[in-house]
C-alpha cells in the first residue's frame, strides 16, 4: 500500500497467504499442481507465468511445462498466478535429451554349437536430466544388429527390421550357435521424436557377449615346500564350479577335458576372496581320480577365482536387489528394505546413523541408532524414526539416505485425507516437502519353497511379494555355477531420486516512511494535475518489430589443396593380401590373422563345447494375480540344478540362486567331439569352393523366356558318396544387404549403408512411403537402385526430378537415357569412377573391350572362391538370422525365413558318413525346437492383456473379501472378549490374569493381521492406479506437442547454410575418390555380362565390392535378385550328386571336400616331413652353440594329449618355388 502527500511517501508491505507448487516429472514434461497456504489443491482460475507465455492447467487441474531444448538457456522463476494474486517461485526447466540402455543376457551354457541360443534384451530410454523412463512405445525405426564372430575371425551380421521390444516383457533373438563360436555383438537401434525440436533423434545401445576357446598346454607356477615349480599340463582343460548336495562336499571343482572327460591329477591355482581379508587367499589344489577338486561349503567367501584359467565365480547370487540411492518416508511410519541374508557377516555390516542435513565435510553423524534395525522374513524394518536424515548402510556397497519428514497430526481421518487429496506420494505438509512413492513402503522381493524329494509331482514354488502389472519373472536353470548372472546384466538399471523441494518462504511485513519522492514521481504528478495538455505521440509503443530480420552465422571450415590423384593408374587387386590394412588381417592365414583379431576381455568365460544340451530359460512369466504365486516343475529344467530366479518390474529388480539337491545328482549329456573321419586314408581327397549362377530365364529347355521365368531351374553340383558338402544360397535383397553389410569394414560408410536399411522392405511401401523415404534419402545411390529394382516408380517420379536439375552429372545423363558421347573424350573419362565407366561401356557397347582391358590390368584374381576368408564369411552369412517359430510378428522377419536356405532334403538310407543332410536339414529342427522353448511375443501380449483384466477383476473380489473377512475378524474377536468376560466371573484372580494376557495376544495378532491386510489392500489399489499410466504419459506427450506448436517458444534461430545439389550421398562429385580401390572383379563381371541371351545378371563376385557405401548400394541395385524369392530346394540325385532348384535367380555357394578321380602326376613333390613337440621345438646344439629344431625320431610313438608340429617342405614344379606349411596334429584330438 502506497500512500503520497506532501511531497513524500510511505510504503506498507505485508502478505496474507502464497501460492506455491507440487512438481511430478513426466514423458511430456513438468506437471506443476498449484497449492495454497492451507496445502490445498487449487485448479480453477489458476495458471503460471514462465518464458513470456501463460500455461493454462489441464483437465485434472495440472499445468503442463515442457521440457527445454538442451542448447537453450531458460529462466530460473515461475510466476503462479491465482485470482489476480501473484507468487514468484524458484524453478529448474529440464533439458529434453534422451538416452538409451540395453540390457542383455545369454547364458554361456546355451552357446552350444547347433543349438538354438535365447539372447534377452531389454531396451530402457531415459531423460538425462531426472532419469525418466519413457515407454517404447515413442520409440520409432527400431532394428536390431547381431554380429557374430568364429574362433578364426569370421564375421557375420544379421540385420533385423521393425525389432519388437516392450514395457514389460523381455525381448527374444534366437539364433543358431556356429561351429567355434567366439563373440556376438548387439546392436540396437531406434529413433525417438524430440518435442521441442520436432526432429528425431539416433539411440543406439551395445552389448557384446565373449567366450574363448579351452585352454591347452598351460603352465601354472606352485609352490611346494617355499619352492616354486613350474608345472606343464597337457591337453586342454575346462574347470568349471559345481554346487552339490550341502554337508560336507558343498562347492565342487570339475576339471574336464575337450570332450568332457574327467582329468584326474591337474594341479590348478585357485584364489579365495573373504570380507575380513585384503587380499584373496592363494591355494594350490589338484583334482583327485575323478577329475574333481572339493572345496566344501565356503562359508564366508564371496568369490572363487582360478588364476590358472583366469575365470572367477561369484558366491553372492543368493540375495541380490538393486538398493535406491534415496528413501523418503514419514514419522510413525516404518520404512522396508528387502534383505535376505542371515549370515553373521552380513548382519555386522548393517548400520543405521542420523545425520546432519549437511552434504560433503559439512555432514557428520550424530547418532548411532543401529539397535532400531529389526530383520524378520526376509525384510528389514526400521520404526518410530523422528524427522531428519539418516544414512542406512548394508555393507560396503550399498548405502541408503533416509529423508523423514513429520507428519500430520491429526486425529480426524477426513481432514488427512481432504489434505492429501491429489497427493496420495506426497508429504505436502512437511518441510521440505517430499515425495514418497507407494514403492519405496511395499518394495519388490522374493521367496521360495522347495520339493525335497524327487518325485513327478516335484516343482519350484515362487512367491513374489508386492507385484504389479508391469513384473515378469524369467527362470534359468543352468548345469554349473554361472559365470554371469541375470542380475548382473542390468545392475545398472537405477531407481528415479524422489522429488524434494523446500517450502516456500513467506514475506515478512515492513513499512518504510517518509520517502521523498523524485523528479520524474513529481514531474508526472504534476502532469496529472495540468488541465491543458500538449501535443504528443498518441500511439502506443509497439510490441514488436514490423520488419524484423535476423543475423545468422556461416559455418565455416579450412580448405586445403592436394596432390593430384593419380589413382585410376594404380595397380589393385581384390585380394586381401594387397589391400594393405584395409580388411585386417584377412587371408593372411590362422596364425598372422590372429595378430590382427580384436583381443579378448579378461574374464571371458570358456566355451563349453562339449554339451549337448543348452541351459533352460524360461521368462516373461507372470505371478498369479491372487497369491502372487508361480510354479515351475522340475521336469522343466531338464538337466539344469542351479536355478536363477529373477524378477523386475521395470525400476526394481531383485534375484535370488540356489541349487537344488535333489537334481545336482543328475549327470549330462555330453557330446562326441573325437573326429571321426568316413574318409579312405588309401585314396586322395581335395576340398573345393564353387559359386554357381542359378539363372531360371538361361533354362535351354523353355520355349520362351516367360516360361523360364516362372518354371523351377536347377543346377547339379558334383559330390559323390562320401564327400562332406555344404550350401548356402544367396536369393534375396535382404540377403545381399546384411552379407554386404558384414562386408564393410569401414564404421562410416557401414553407418551410411545402415541408414537405408529400408531398401530392402521397399516392395511393401506404399506410394506415400516411397515418396517420403526418397524425399529424406534422395542421392544417386538410392536413384540407381530404383532404377533397376523398382522402374514404374522412377519413370513416374524419380526421372522427371532428375530433368529438372540445374547442373547434371554422368549418374543423372545415365538414368534419364541422355547422350553419354561427351563422357568418352580423355579428360571427362579419366575423371569417371570405376562403376561409372562400367556403365558407361554398359550403354555404349564398342567402350566394353575397352574398360574390360583396364579393369583386367588392375587385378589379378578373378574368382572370389580364391579367397578362402571371403568365401567362408559368405558360407556363414545365414548364422545368426533370428531363428524363431511361425508369427505374424514382422513382415521382415517372415521375408527373412522365406529367402533363407529353407532346402528340402532327402535323406539317404544308408549313413555311412556324415554329410550335409544334417546341416541342409537345421532349419526344420530349428523351428520344433522354438515351439518348445518360449510362445510368441505378440502371444505372450494377447495373453498378457487378457490376464490384466483378470487381475483387475481378481483385485476387486479380493477387496471385497478382505472386507468381510475384516468384519467376521472384529465379530470373532468381540464373541472372544465376551466369552473371556463370561469366564472371568467365575475363575480366581489369578487365572484371570492370565486369560487376560492371553486376550490381549489375541487382540495384538489380529490387529497385526488387520494392519498387514490394510498394507497390502493399499498396494492393490496402488497396482489399480499405475493400469493406465503408460497411455496417460503418451496421452500427456501428444498434449504437450499441440501446446508447442501453439507457443513455438522453443524454436531457436536457423544458422544460414551453404546449400548445394545431391549427387553422391555426404559428398560431390568433384569430391568422389575416383578408382582408388574400387575396381575389382564384379566390375569385370558386370562389363563382360552379356544381356542379349536374357539372362540375369548374378556373379560370386560381389563379395568383393564393398569398399565403400557406394559399391554397396551399387551392388544390391545391380544384382538381378528379387525382394521376396520362392524357395529353393536341395536334394540327392541318384548318383549322389546334389541338385539345386530354384525358380528365382540365386547364388550358391559350394564347399565340399571329394575324392580325387584324377590320375596322380608321376614323381613326389614332397621333400621332408618331420614331427616334433609343440612345447619342446628346440635343443640347444653344442657344435654349432645355437638352438636348432628337435624333430621326433623315426619309431617314436606319439603320446596322448600332447601337442605335436609337423614340417612339411613342397616344392611345385616350378623349381625356384618352395612352400614350407606348419601343421596342427594331436593323437587325440583334431585341433
């Protein structure tokens, strides 16, 4: 209040009442509910002032902030505007960026070789800024990447489109484990849209999964008696931990070999990890007859480690839960912690301090209240704790801040709960006032009951505790104690911090008096007081400017000039041997490639290539909505007895392990790796690599090429009766794109290639599609590839753009059929790529010979079966493509199956040797293995939904329930007291004190009873409010885009760009690197291919030609292979060849190895062959004083599990040529 007389003013400050804010945060942004003095929810005529622009509050009476674009700044104060009256509050504005995580979990125990592995995944999106889960539902494009690597370096990648993920469910891939299995890396990819830039922004996650190869011919160091000894151990071992039944054997050690024997007398080193030592404890152990090292119940010890093998076991797999870093809680009420431990150890780590509200050198704790912690059924409950903060510690790795705040004391129910009325997680009446998720009272946890004996009706029970809708179970059961667990493939996953804000101050009341006032306070009250007034500007001042316009920056970059390239007359070749590091380490051979392979992580578990079969996983199982109860039989581990049970609901996670006696006892079935060779070691047999064109339009037999075109061609491939064979048929554009996409070693032009990963779905667009992807992909690769595989389309739409350019390139006059005559002179032709003149020589055909002749002097081979590392990788191509039972679940992946090598083999009756049928045949056993191991994610979904609105239904009738049984529990116990009454009036006094003792146990029992029934009533109606969340957070989001593009107040000011043509995809034409490294052979092939005899244009070649994002796209595009091919068959022919038929165009690739008809050339070309050890190749030589080979000596018999070297000298028929080849030979084993 401002009061003005004679000349001075006096001023009075006062407040009665202020507004103030609840903040939730969201998917869409802050959700900001308005209260008053009186704690009150306030929603009409209530909005707030913030960044120039009202937000008004929506239908539940919340108002709605977006968050902020990460480069903009923001302010820090909201204005909270009511009924004309004003409050001015502190405010942080978020920044939107998002990030992805990726859980993944693969047991190493299911990495068999020709069996189906189940990888899990799980994706979590995130906002940084305050750890919000966002549904993936906003995620857009998702795909799904899976390199896999072999032992020897070979890669192969799969690429999965329209990847299926969920809230709740875990995520499936299987794939089929290759022979020598060493690594699989995943992949994932997705778009999520930003609102307040209205872009997409790239997530991407990877994990990766390693084992590595058994370990042979160790030397491990012991110490006998204070002396160290080296000691050799031959053959490969396999250590692996083993719980059994407990009592006196407990933890077991079996040391096997390759093949899964036992290996008795191994002396190993083990380490042993115990909380009261520094330092892991160092034994020495060796395995007795058996091949087994018992360690007993290793009570106390957390973890086992064999530095003899470098692999470590984890004992604490018992109790795991991932703890929140903060806890909010009320006074009087108690606060839970999951803990199942009871060991002695465990217990002393527990520690309960309050604290000062101080952080960092300004906390220091006041008080020990460490006796308040009461542990029973598995949780830990801490009552009457005053208001303050505390600090929980569990042991050196999990620590707890506890914020307590006071609460309301008050004895009338209804006014408590007109006061948390739209505040059921909030403590709105405390100081600071903080947020208390139903959560954090009722956390997540498990419990289990087990059959002792082994009998049909045998099963694991499990019991969740406080589950909702969104928790799933998943069940392994593994042979051995894992190397990793479930629940260390998402121990990152964290709990969001509650919200906690200080309440707001009041402002104090002042007065100030006899203030003179000032000039220009006095110069318009005496304006005011004038009669006459003089001319002025009548107009108000306008708010914005008429003609605005904006300054922008250029970017700008340094430019330097370069030598002239003079590539297009360098010699190149499509060998890997002269390409120099470009394809690391290919065909250099097992021995120099493995100097190139990328090392492994220490650690890695080892391949247990012996079982025959994998481990069990069971997930996504869901509690039965009445108890909370599941129940898995026995019979569902099948070999397994140490049993991972894990449970998460998408913020909490726990798990607990345990093995179970009564199946340890089971022994497994092992697999027969001795080799076993059908071979005639009279005769001679040679391997062969073949790729043959499968062309239906060049059948001779057809009167017309339309009737080739739809009748089924086939091709015979020479393989007699006792040769090994194998085929792989490329048909498809899928097919193509994920071998090319392995191919690609370069990480920028394979982000490129991935980026129009669409192609290979391009059939199933529609026109508005099409429209859109070639408007955002628009170059002269896309245009290439719609000119040969989608032609209506480009003359319709593509052609006409391309004839409206301004300036046009050689790739434009060649796809609008203009003249190419200019292109031939000298200058114009030295500046064409590779591709470039092949298609030139293409249009033109008197230029063929030509560009046939200088492709044929830049490269030396011609066939890519020369190739051993390029041939293998293309044998391998079909390994990891998911692998999965009949759903409509993705279109790609039904089109993945349809275009695979779905061969139709004919087994022999005779099986004498072990042939292709078995590998030819993998798909058919594939698909019954799937039905048996999981159902269907989209299944699984239906089946979820309908169980949802079981448990709804389910939910309400036990409420009811509780109700009555609330009732009849208060009659009982009303019928009890009378009765006590009545028999108190006629027993002494002694025995009525008793009887009342008696009664008031009773009494406590059942309001015990009653407070749990409350508790978990409570949480049902909790489980009842988080149904709808998900679609009330997209709802939300879709409301705050509209509100955006309404406002348009997050819309930063455009740089001014340099914008240029397209041509070349990230480059122009005067920037290409024009035949550098791209001539090769499929180029030649492409040139020399005759397209007058109507045939198709396929060649083995185009492995070669991916050197670059642009020999790739041109690859898929050339290739004459269609989006969606008929199957193709292999069968045996009488005479034991094999015929392929297709009616699509198809490469196959051939491996076999055959016996050799041919005549032996007269004459030896071998010059010596001699053996030795690998472990003692040399001796020191006293006449020459130097160390010269150790060969074995003639008679010398070879022992078992000993490694041997053979040195093996050839020499051709070209004299000056002498080959020296190291072979691998062992009296056992094949390595």
């Amino acid at each position: 209040m401002d009061v003005i007389s004679n000349g001075e003013n006096s001023t009075a400050y006062f407040t009665k009442g202020y507004l103030d804010y609840v903040e939730r945060y969201s998917v869409a942004g802050h959700f900001l509910t308005i209260i008053d003095e009186n704690r009150q929810k306030i929603s009409d005529d209530a909005s707030v002032w913030f960044n120039g622009h009202y937000y008004k509050p929506n239908k539940d009476g919340n108002i709605n902030i977006p968050y902020r674009n990460p480069s903009n700044t923001s302010d820090n104060d909201i204005f909270v505007i009511h009924n004309g009256f004003t409050s001015k509050r502190p405010f942080t504005h978020q920044a939107e960026s998002y990030s992805m995580k990726l859980f993944c979990f693969v047991d190493h125990e299911s990495l068999v070789a020709g069996n189906v592995a189940k990888i899990l995944l799980k994706p979590v999106v995130t906002i940084n800024s305050i750890d919000v889960t966002c549904p993936v539902k906003l995620l857009e494009h998702v795909s799904l990447e899976v390199h896999s690597y072999d032992m020897n370096d070979t890669e192969t990648t799969a690429t999965t489109l329209d990847f299926k993920v969920y809230d709740a469910d875990w995520s499936e891939y299987g794939f089929l484990v290759p022979e020598n299995f060493s690594k699989v890396e995943l992949n994932l990819l997705a778009k999520i849209k930003v609102l307040t830039t209205g872009k997409h922004e790239q997530l991407s996650a990877s994990k990766s999964t390693t084992v590595r190869s058994s370990d042979a011919d160790l030397v491990t160091t012991i110490a006998i008696k204070n002396r160290v000894q080296d000691v050799q151990i031959h053959g490969e071992i396999l250590p692996v931990l083993r719980k059994t039944d407990s009592g006196a054997r407990g933890y077991e050690v079996l040391v096997m070999g390759k093949n899964g024997e036992r290996r008795s007398n191994i002396p190993l080193c083990f380490g042993f990890v115990h909380p009261f030592s520094e330092n892991a404890l160092r034994i020495y152990l060796r395995s007795n007859a058996e091949g087994i090292i018992r360690l007993g119940d290793l009570q106390g010890v957390v973890e086992v480690i064999c530095y003899t093998i470098n692999s470590t076991w984890s004992l604490l797999t018992q109790d795991q839960h991932n703890y929140p870093k903060y806890i909010h809680g009320l006074a009087g009420e108690p606060i839970r912690v999951p803990f199942a431990r009871k060991d002695i150890l465990s217990l002393r780590a527990l520690s309960l301090f309050r604290r000062s509200p101080g952080a960092g050198a300004d906390r220091c704790y006041i008080e020990d209240l460490t006796n308040t912690i009461k542990l029973s059924d598995g949780l830990l409950t801490i009552d009457n704790l005053e208001p303050g903060y505390y600090t929980l510690s569990l042991g050196e790795d999990h620590t707890i801040e506890l914020n307590i705040a006071s609460s309301i004391k008050s004895s009338s129910t209804a006014i408590q709960q007109a006061l948390s009325k739209g505040f059921e997680e909030f403590s709105i009446h405390s100081n600071p006032i903080l947020e208390i998720p139903t959560r954090s009272k009722y956390p997540l946890r498990l419990t289990t009951s087990l059959y002792e004996s082994l009998t049909e009706d045998s099963r694991l029970s499990i019991h969740v505790h406080n589950w909702t809708s969104k928790t799933r179970v998943c069940v392994v059961a593994t042979k051995f104690q894992p190397f990793k667990t479930l629940f260390e493939a998402v121990e990152s996953l964290e709990t969001r911090r509650p919200w906690i804000k200080n309440q707001a101050e009041r402002t104090p009341i002042t007065y100030r008096t006899g203030r003179t006032l000032g000039d220009e306070y006095q110069y318009i009250l005496n304006r005011r007081t004038q009669t006459k007034h003089w001319a002025g500007n009548l107009l108000s001042k306008p708010s914005v400017l008429l003609s605005p316009w904006s300054i922008g920056d250029t970017t700008i970059s340094k430019q330097s000039m370069e030598a002239p390239s003079s590539a297009n007359e360098q010699t190149t070749s499509n060998t890997f041997g002269s390409m120099g590091n470009y394809y690391n380490g290919r065909g250099l051979g097992r021995s120099r490639a493995r100097c190139h392979r990328k090392t492994e992580p220490p650690g890695a578990p080892p391949l247990l290539t012996f079982l025959a079969n994998p481990s069990v996983v069971l997930l996504n199982l869901i509690p039965d909505p009445t108890t909370g109860e599941i129940y898995v039989p026995y019979t569902e581990f099948k070999e397994g007895n140490f049993v991972q049970i894990f449970v998460t609901d998408g913020s909490n996670a726990a798990q607990t392990s345990f093995a179970i006696n009564s199946l340890a006892r089971n022994e497994f079935l092992r697999r027969d790796l001795r080799f076993k060779s059908a071979l005639d070691h009279e005769k001679h047999y040679i391997g062969e690599r073949i790729g043959v064109n499968l062309d239906p339009k060049l059948d001779a037999g057809a009167a017309d090429s339309t009737a080739a075109t739809t009748e089924p061609h086939s091709i015979i491939l020479a393989s007699n009766g006792s040769s090994s064979s194998s085929v792989r048929i490329i048909n498809s554009v899928s097919q193509v794109y994920d071998l090319t996409m392995t191919l690609i070693e370069s990480q920028a032009h394979r982000s490129s290639f991935r980026k129009f990963g669409f192609i290979v779905d391009w059939h199933q667009f529609s026109t508005a599609t099409k429209n859109e992807e070639f408007s955002k992909w628009n170059c002269h690769e896309l245009n290439l590839f719609l000119y040969k595989k989608d032609r209506p389309y480009f003359d319709a739409v593509v052609a006409p753009y391309i004839k409206n350019k301004l300036v046009k390139s050689f790739m434009d006059d060649f796809l609008i059929g203009e003249s190419l005559e200019k292109y031939t002179t000298l200058r114009e032709f030295r500046l064409l790529t590779c591709m470039e003149k092949c298609l030139l020589a293409r249009r033109m055909p008197q230029w063929r010979p030509s560009v046939a002749l200088w492709i044929k002097s830049r490269i030396r081979n011609t066939k890519v079966e020369s190739d051993v590392k390029l041939f293998k990788t293309a044998m391998k191509s079909g390994a990891v493509e998911e692998v999965e039972a009949d759903s409509p679940s993705s279109s790609r992946r039904e089109d993945k199956r349809n275009m695979s090598m779905d061969l139709e083999v004919k087994v022999d009756d005779e099986e004498d040797f072990e042939m292709v049928e078995q590998q030819l045949n993998a798909n058919n056993t594939i698909h019954q293995l799937l039905q048996q191991a999981s159902l269907q994610p989209q299944q699984q979904q239906q089946q979820q939904q309908q169980q949802q609105q079981q448990q709804m239904q389910q939910v309400q009738q036990m409420q009811q329930q509780q109700q009555q049984q609330q009732m009849q529990q208060a009659q009982q116990m009303q019928q009890v007291q009378q009765q006590q009454q009545m028999r108190q009036m006629q027993q002494p006094q002694q025995m009525q004190q008793q009887m009342q003792q008696q009664v008031q146990q009773q009494i406590l029992q059942q309001q015990r009873l009653l407070q749990l029934q409350q508790q978990q009533r409570l949480f049902l109606q909790a489980k009842l409010q988080q149904a709808g969340s998900s679609m009330n957070s997209i709802e939300a989001r879709q409301s705050a885009q509209q509100q955006l593009e309404q406002l348009q107040q997050f819309k930063p000011v455009d740089l001014t760009k340099e914008m240029a043509e397209t041509y070349y995809w990230g480059r122009q034409d005067a920037a290409i690197e024009s035949g550098k490294t791209d001539v090769n052979a499929f180029w030649l092939d492409f040139v020399e291919w005759n397209e007058t005899k109507g045939g198709s244009f396929l060649t083995q070649n185009f492995l070669v030609n991916t050197r670059s994002f642009t020999d790739a796209m041109a690859t898929i595009a050339l290739l004459d292979v269609t989006f969606k091919p008929n199957n193709a068959s292999v069968k045996r022919s009488v005479d034991r060849n094999l015929v392929v038929t297709s009616s699509s165009p198809a490469i196959v690739f051939h491996s076999s190895t055959k016996e050799l008809n041919e005549t032996p050339i007269a004459g030896s070309v071998l010059v010596t062959q001699q053996y030795f050890e690998q472990l003692d190749r040399h001796e020191y030589d006293t006449k020459l004083m130097i160390n010269v080979r150790k060969y074995l000596q003639p008679g010398t018999g070879l022992k078992p599990l000993v490694s041997y070297g053979a040195h093996v000298v050839l020499m051709s028929k070209y004299h000056w040529l002498i080959t020296t080849m190291h072979c691998l030979q062992d009296a056992k084993y094949r390595y």
